[in-house]
C-alpha cells in the first residue's frame, strides 16, 4: 500500500479526533501518544468502548502498526472500518497480535471408512438391490389394494415405551433434543402407524389397509441377518375384527415370497394365539394385567434355559403349578391338541381353525403350521401371531406379526380392531444368497453418446436431451476421450447402441449409431433418431 493509502487511512482516523487540522499529514508524522486524547475516546460513542480494554497499549502503539488495523506484520493491509468491525467483534478479550501459521503442508490422515458398527452403506451396486426388494415389497402391497405411508424416522421416546417390560425398550436409541424432549430413533414402524391413524380421528375410512417401507434402528448384538438398522416392510389392516385380516395378510407374503423364487419346501410359518396362553392363565387365576408381561418372558424360550424363564415367570408371581401349565401348553404342535387342551369353544381354538381355513382357499395352507410356542416379543399382540423361517433353521425369523386390537388405547384412543406384519430387509437377502436366488442387477443405460469434435458438443447435448424425452436413458461422455475408453464405457454399462457425432455428421445433421448387438453401424438423421 503506498503513501496516499496511508495519507487517507490517517485523514479517516484524524477525524475522529478533537481539533484535527493537518490533513496533509503523512503516517510518520501522526505517530502520537493516545494518552492525551484518551478521555475523549473514553466518552466518544463513535469509538466501540472495547478499543479502551488496554489504554496502556493504545497510548503507546502508533496507529497505522496496530494489531487491530493489521493481520499480519505489514501494516495497512485492512481499511480503518474493517478494523474497527474487527475489534468490536473482538470485544470480549483483551487486545493481542493475532498469530498466524502458514498452511500444513502435511496430508491428512484418511478417516475410517466404514460405517458405524451395525449400519450399512449402500453403493450403487447394493443400491440396485435394495430397489429391486423394494420394488416387490411395493408391487405385493399394490396387488393386495394397500395405500403407502411413510413417518419421520425420530419419534417421541413415549409412543415406544409405554409397554414395560419388552426387550426393545433397551434397544431405543433415544436422547434428549436440544429442546429437552425425549425422542428415539423408531424401532419399529408399527407404533409410529398407531400416531397417525389416531390423529385422522373418525374422519378415517376403515377398513384402512395401509403399507410402508422404513428405516428402523435398534441397539442390538449384530450378527448374521441382524443389524443396528434395517429397512421394514409393513402391512397393516385396522377396522376388520375377524382372521379374514390375518388370512390376507399371510397370503401377502406368501405372494412375496414365490415371487422371488421361494417356496413352502424353502420358508414356512408358525402360527399361533396369544388367546391360548390367556386361557392358560386364566385357569390358574393369573390376573389380567401380567398377561402382557408373561407373553414377553414366552417369547425368550428358544433364548434361554428352562430355568431361567421359570426364574423370570416366578419373578411375576407365577405360581410354580402354573408355570408348569403354561409350559407345556407351548409344546403343543397340532390344532387336536389345542382342542383337547382348550376345548372346542376356546376363542383361540375356533380363530386358528378358521384361519387354516382360509388359508386352505389361498392355496398356502402348506406353508402354515401351529406352533404353540409363538407368542411374539412385543407386548401389544392380543390374537393371532405368526412368523415366517427358515426351514432348514439357518437363519432368525424373516418377519412376524400378528394382531393388535388394544394397540390404539394404550395410546389414549379407543380400542380399533387392527392386525399387521414387519418384514425386514436383512433376513430375506441372507436367505436368498443362500438359495442362489439373488439376481444379477448390473449397471445399465441405453445409450451412450460421444462427440468426435468439441465444436458438435451443444448438437450431441440436444440429441441426449431428445433421446431422454423419449425416455431412453443415455449417458453423455463428458469430456474429450479416446475411442479406446468409450468402448470400454460402453460394455462397462452395457449399453445397446454407440451413437457418435463429429463434424461430418454434425454438417448433415445426422449421428452414427452403432448397435452393440449386432455390431451395425448406420447413418441416422437426428430428426428420425429415436
């Protein structure tokens, strides 16, 4: 900065100064003492009362040098405004020279590339797969007349705790927003269902048979088929009191399932009631209220010793007389079973032959089996419950449900007939693997153009947008490449047709078109392009 910078620099600053009078004055002749005028600065509410934090400092520092009005050691390099914006900005501390360090020169370290332990990225590759699962999640829901819902992933903690007792309660990833509210990641899609139904009041139609496919994080122990987040697939029915839900909804999946390769001799289900083990209670006098909590210890018996779950039913007041009955009523395998253990009138007996019933006109009744010990883990279930395995017993369940008719009252609502299923993404893929019946999903486009020429590029742009509108995918060799690189791009995504344009063919606004197939190569005005 030269000497008239300077020379303007100290008229900005003489101005603010009493009986200033030289305007002329160059910087070296303005290296006064601040000490005489420093009452003047102290009461001048043109100077931000933060440049007063080191009057020993001002009064003895010139002020073109001073740190505020300098970044670096060479003085001048910001205006006087800036540096005064600068320093009341700087308010709060005392006045010091700012250090600065030159750029590091040394690269930094690479980050952790993986994700979180228990979560997965989706490159485009597992992308392909992902869309092509849901795709069939959507394409069943739709063929079975379900609407699609979606709610945000952070919910109140409440809407997943209201149920004591339940294994997924420890599992919340929950915390406090910086509002102070409660919230947790939702591990499950149903509870968030139940919060808008409820909020569409009487203005709902029902039946209301509505899917969705969310997201869903639980802290867990990971293992094969099971993650700290998965992707769900839900169908739900609310309005319809009889199995005729459950029916639908189990030939749902069975639908899925043979759509994907997968037959009876591959998956089955387990069926059961949780109004057998109702009636189980309810002939040793067990009350009402421990029924929830007993069905959430049950469903631990593939999970723990004999011991322990006689431990944790006793824990509940259980008499031991009826912790034997409870017990071995789950070993029952066979709905004659049932019967002669229930009688003929037991609600949970007529419901589940019912339902084989109707599966038997769905043509699944081959996939279906009873299976006494079901009972599911959360604690909302009241009727029939049923979940799908593995039948060479590889893999966890692939997905449950069940129905849920109390759900919407322990929310503040009225009691609503509902049932529903959680299918996860991660079971069913590990299951497909398995059978080899994962497909081949690569990278593909229709079309890939390249220009000869840089001058033809907006030409080739406007055959690219031509070709998009007709609904060709195409992709656009951006840059100027050897013909050696797109042919090479070509089979990397596969694509039908090579289309090229250089000035020749720009001159007669035309393209050649090669067809990968069958290796022709013609030429094709861009007007009949398609």
């Amino acid at each position: 900065m030269g000497m008239a910078s300077n020379a303007r620099l100290a008229d900005s600053f003489r101005a603010l100064l009493p009986g200033a009078s030289h305007p002329s004055a160059s910087p070296s002749s303005f290296q006064c003492s601040f000490a005489a005028p420093f009452s003047f600065y102290a009461s001048n509410p043109r100077i931000p009362q933060s440049s007063l934090a080191s009057s020993s400092h001002l009064a003895t520092t010139p002020w073109f040098s001073h740190p505020i009005l300098t970044e670096t050691t060479t003085p001048h390099q910001r205006s006087f405004g800036s540096s005064i914006r600068a320093e009341k900005a700087a308010s709060s501390t005392a006045l010091k020279t700012p250090s600065v360090s030159a750029p590091s020169s040394k690269k930094q370290a690479l980050i952790d590339t993986q994700p979180p332990r228990g979560t997965r990225d989706f490159p485009p590759e597992e992308m392909r797969l992902r869309t092509w699962l849901f795709n069939h999640f959507r394409e069943v829901s739709r063929l079975f007349g379900f609407e699609e819902f979606d709610a945000p992933v952070l919910e109140s903690e409440e809407l997943f705790t209201r149920k004591a007792g339940e294994e997924i309660v420890g599992q919340l990833y929950n915390f406090d927003d910086k509002g102070g509210r409660r919230v947790a990641l939702r591990p499950e899609l149903t509870p968030s269902l139940a919060r808008i139904i409820l909020s569409k009041g009487k203005g709902l139609s029902l039946p209301a048979k509505w899917f969705g496919i969310g997201q869903c994080w639980r802290y867990e122990r990971t293992t094969r088929g099971r993650r700290r987040e998965h992707y769900q697939w839900n169908m739900d029915v609310f309005g319809v009191q009889g199995v005729e839900a459950e029916a639908e909804l189990l030939s749902a999946i069975v639908t899925f399932f043979s759509r994907l390769g997968l037959t009876a001799k591959d998956v089955g289900f387990r069926v059961s009631s949780r109004k057998l083990l109702q009636d189980v209670l309810g002939r040793y006098s067990i009350p009402s209220e421990s029924f929830a909590s007993v069905c959430v210890v049950v469903d631990k018996i593939d999970k723990l010793p004999r011991e322990e779950i006689e431990k944790e039913l006793g824990a509940l007041s259980v008499p031991p007389e009826a912790v034997t009955g409870i017990l071995q009523a789950l070993t029952l395998k066979s709905l004659s079973g049932l019967e002669d253990l229930l009688g003929a009138d037991s609600d949970a007996v007529r419901e589940l032959k019912q339902l084989f019933a109707l599966a038997d006109g769905y043509g699944i009744a081959d996939w279906l089996q009873f299976d006494a010990s079901v009972v599911r883990g959360l604690a909302y279930y009241t009727g029939v419950v049923f979940e799908a395995f593995d039948r060479e017993g590889k893999l966890r369940a692939i997905c449950g449900g069940g129905r849920y008719d109390k759900l919407l009252s322990t929310f503040g609502g009225d009691d609503t007939p509902a049932c529903g299923f959680g299918f996860g993404d991660a079971v069913i893929v590990e299951l497909l693997k398995e059978r080899g019946l994962l497909p081949d999903l690569p990278h593909v486009v229709d079309d890939v153009l390249v220009t000869l020429d840089e001058e033809c590029r907006p030409m080739l742009n406007s055959v690219a947008a031509k070709l998009r509108a007709a609904g060709r995918s195409v992709e656009l060799v951006l840059e100027s490449k050897k013909m050696k690189w797109v042919f090479k791009r070509v089979e990397q995504v596969g694509a039908s047709r090579l289309i090229v344009i250089g000035s020749d063919e720009a001159a007669q606004e035309a393209v050649k078109v090669k067809d990968l197939a069958t290796r022709e190569e013609t030429l094709v005005m861009i007007k009949d392009l398609v």
